[in-house]
C-alpha cells in the first residue's frame, strides 16, 4: 500500500447529528456532537459516507484539506462521501 492513511476531523460550532461509515459499510461513529466539540478519524477505510444533520455547524477536513460540503446539502443535511474515486 501507499502508506497513505485516510484522516478526517470534524469540528462543530452547534451541536449536530453525525453519522459516518465507511465503503465496508461498517459505522465509524454514530452521535449527537456538541457544540464545540472536535473528533478525529483516524485510518478510514474511503469512500467514507458522511451524513451531517446540522451541516452549517460542521467543519470537515480530509487529509488536511477542508472539504467544502455546501453543494452536499438539502434542508441544512449535507450526505457526501469522503476519498471517493473520481467518476470516470
């Protein structure tokens, strides 16, 4: 392998439901966040499915890049994958 590992942060500045899984379909994390608060995942598996319930309050960093989620959202709810392969 490339060594790579695949690394999300996810900081919220109001609380907001989160819910993560990755290509597996396995959830990696499945909670209320509050207000505040910042959770790191670490070695995901991509592509990473995100749903955020609050989506404004989330800010979300892959790999050290911010990943920008406003054309994700639907009613404040932003549903993206994270380290998809490109659509061909």
């Amino acid at each position: 392998s490339s060594g790579k590992t695949n690394n999300v942060v996810l900081r919220l500045s109001a609380d907001s439901c989160v819910v993560s899984s990755e290509a597996s379909g396995k959830e990696v994390l499945y909670e209320l966040m509050r207000a505040g608060s910042t959770r790191v995942l670490e070695s995901v598996q991509p592509p990473l499915q995100v749903v955020l319930g609050n989506s404004p309050a989330v800010t979300v960093e892959y790999n050290g890049t911010l990943f920008d989620q406003s054309r994700f959202i639907t009613n404040g709810v932003a549903r993206f994958a994270l380290g998809a392969a490109a659509r061909q």
